[in-house]
C-alpha cells in the first residue's frame, strides 16, 4: 500500500494530489531510521516490511513497538515537541518506505483539509492501536496476547524472533517458548 | 478552557464559528457517561472537574486513565468502530463538560478544514498522552511515577484517593502509602 492508496481508502472524494511529496526510500534490515538524541524531521510510512520502535532503559533496549505495513511511523514526542528523540526507529526486515518530510506536512496543514484528514485519520489509528495494546497489557495473559497476536498477525508471529517477541508482549523468553509449544 | 479556547489555543487564525455545536453539561461526581456495553455516540471536552476511564478484567474494575481539564474523552473504540464500549467514562469529580455529538463531528470532518485540524491536535494530543504513559510503565519504577505525576500534576496527586491513584500508577496501595512517607 502506498500513501496514495492510503488517502483513497479512508477518504472519500480525495481526488486532489497529495498536498505534500513523498520520497521513495528502500531501506535494509538493521537501517537506523531516526535514533536516540536525533531530532525527528520525517514521518514514514510503511509500503512493506516490519519497523520498530526501542528505547533505552538503564543501557538495556526495550521494544516499544513493531509496526506494520500500511501504517505510518515516526518518533512523534520529537517531531510534536522539537525535543531530540528518545526512541529509536529501526528496520526489522527489509522495508520498503515512503518518507514525508515534516516540514512541508506541517505547511500543508495550515491550508489543506486532504492533510489534516490525512493527519487525523493516521493518528486515529495510531492512538486506537496503543489503546488496544494498553487494554490487553492490563487485561490479557502473557498466552492470551500471544494468542491474540496470532490471530491478528500470523505471518508476524512467524518474522519475529522468540527474544524480540518476548520483548514486545512482556514475558520471559522461556515462557514464551512454553506458550508455543502449548 | 472551552473547545473554543482549546481551538484558539492550538490553531492560528480560526476565526469562524466552530463547524459543530456543543452542548453544556454539568455532571456530579460519580456520573457514568458512557458505560460497558453501550455505543458511544459523544466526545466530551472537560472544562473543569476529572474525568476517569475504566475497564472490566473478571468483574473487577481496572483505572484505564484520569483525564483532566482542557482535554477531551469519548470511548474512541466504540466512536471510531461502533462496537459498543468496553470502557467506562464516569466523573471522578463534578465536573463541567462541553459536549460535541459525534454524528455532527463525522459531517464537519467531511468538508471542514478546521474540524480536522481540531480533531487531528486532539488525537495527536491523547496519542502522546498515552505514549508518555506506556514509556514510563516500561522505563520508570513506581516512585518515579509517583514523582513524575506528582511534578506534572501536584493538585490531582491531593485530589485522587490513594487506591484509585495506585491502580492508576499500578502499584499497590501499600507500596504507594510507602513511597509517600519517603
């Protein structure tokens, strides 16, 4: 999916051009998008591949997130804030991306409606998602979010390595290899 | 802070009338305004008082979130899937609500520039909320949350009772009681 069948699905009658312009970017497995102390000047969007979010906590990394196709990416704190990053954004496999340049996002919302329905729908999901993610951190078993993510994403569960999806869903490693098997 | 104020606040030259209509509501402490099973069909902008979201895990009630003044709440999941809520918005305190019906917000967001600059601020706003909040689950202890809540919000620290703020803070009461004295 590209940006521009993004807008199509979620906005009805968007037939003007994108009121900003997107760089075609490949990018391989490990690629450091935006790192800790950076400050934030692209939003990605996610044409195919796996991104995810860390951050670091006394010297160890923690994964906040993995994020999928069709979906956009950034370390929203700094671009929002103009403080420097304190997350990481880094390729989990090998991504194919569209980057929009914050600058010229932030212009276009000044005037356009394509972007702040662009804008608000892309946030809208995005917030749903942590939502979703916090509800089952407060609500699910270590084996019902495992489950679940198995439902919603089974070729992911297949991607990951046991470590980093531990990581992800909060349980030891050993305990997940138990899950598994079960 | 009214949804006027908040537009003005956040957008430069909003000058026009607000692409929807607000209803005043005043709500005593104790009030559901949205309950488990019901479709969401509002979004409430808190002009004075707290607002509390919860969660139902095997019949115990678990704090979701408070929401404070000059910020707004509706159950997004329902709003935005309508499926029902399976959240609750009660008052933690009287409170002073502005209340926008969302079938009149779906039609602004259709044409209107500053309808969708609004919602996407609000959303990016509730977004970074609740980034903020699952990085210091994952990087904070329980007395750094304490001291974080404490610093950002000394007046709620007074007003929230010490087995509503440790469910909020997911500590336990003792723990919490502890972490005070020091």
């Amino acid at each position: 999916m590209t940006v521009r069948e993004f807008v199509n699905t979620f906005i009805d009658n968007a037939a003007e051009n994108l009121p900003f312009s997107t760089i075609e970017k490949k990018a391989s497995k490990g690629t450091i998008l935006t790192d800790y102390g950076q400050l934030e000047d692209s939003v990605y969007f996610i044409q195919s591949g796996i991104l995810y979010t860390s951050l670091l906590y006394k010297e160890e990394e923690r994964i906040l997130d993995f994020h999928f196709e069709g979906s956009f990416c950034s370390s929203y704190s700094s671009l929002l804030s103009s403080d420097v990053s304190d997350i990481r954004i880094s390729c989990y496999i090998d991504c194919q991306l569209e980057v929009v340049k914050y600058e010229e996002l932030r212009v276009a919302y000044e005037t356009s409606l394509l972007a702040n329905q662009l804008g608000r729908i892309a946030t809208e999901q995005l917030f749903f998602e942590r939502v979703k993610r916090e509800k089952e951190l407060l609500t699910l078993t270590a084996e019902e979010r495992y489950q679940s993510l198995l439902n919603k994403k089974p070729e992911l569960v297949q991607k990951i390595a046991i470590k980093d999806l531990s990581k992800y869903l909060g349980v030891r490693p050993e305990s997940l290899s138990r899950i598994r098997r079960n």
